[in-house]
C-alpha cells in the first residue's frame, strides 16, 4: 500500500460545494478520477481560513 499525504494552511475553501459544482473544481475532479483508475481513495478535507489536507491511498500493485 502506498500513501501521499499533503497538506497546507492556505486560505482553504468549502470542498463540498466545490466537489458538487459543475462549473468548478476541474482539478479536484480530474485528481479523484485518476486516484480512483488504480482503485486508490481520495480524502479531501478542508475549511476556508484553515488551509486543506489530502490523503491518497491504492495498492501498490495496481499500478503494473
């Protein structure tokens, strides 16, 4: 199993609205899609004012 981890204390921003926006978070949607073609998992979590934090876990194997 592998695992990235990063993290920020940016300005943050509201992840569901952006999550469920058509006309925003291109980039956030294009990193999930691509997690998720080696079974990976994406958590995303942040707070406008408090920065953001990303985990992204998959096998290892599913990479070959």
């Amino acid at each position: 199993i592998a695992t990235i981890k990063y993290s920020d204390d940016g300005i943050g921003f509201d992840y569901d609205k952006i999550k469920n926006s058509p006309k925003t978070g291109t980039g956030l949607r294009n990193i999930i899609s691509r997690v998720k073609l080696f079974d990976g998992i994406v958590k995303i979590t942040s707070k406008k004012g408090y920065g953001m934090k990303v985990k992204i876990t998959f096998e290892v194997s599913n990479l070959f």
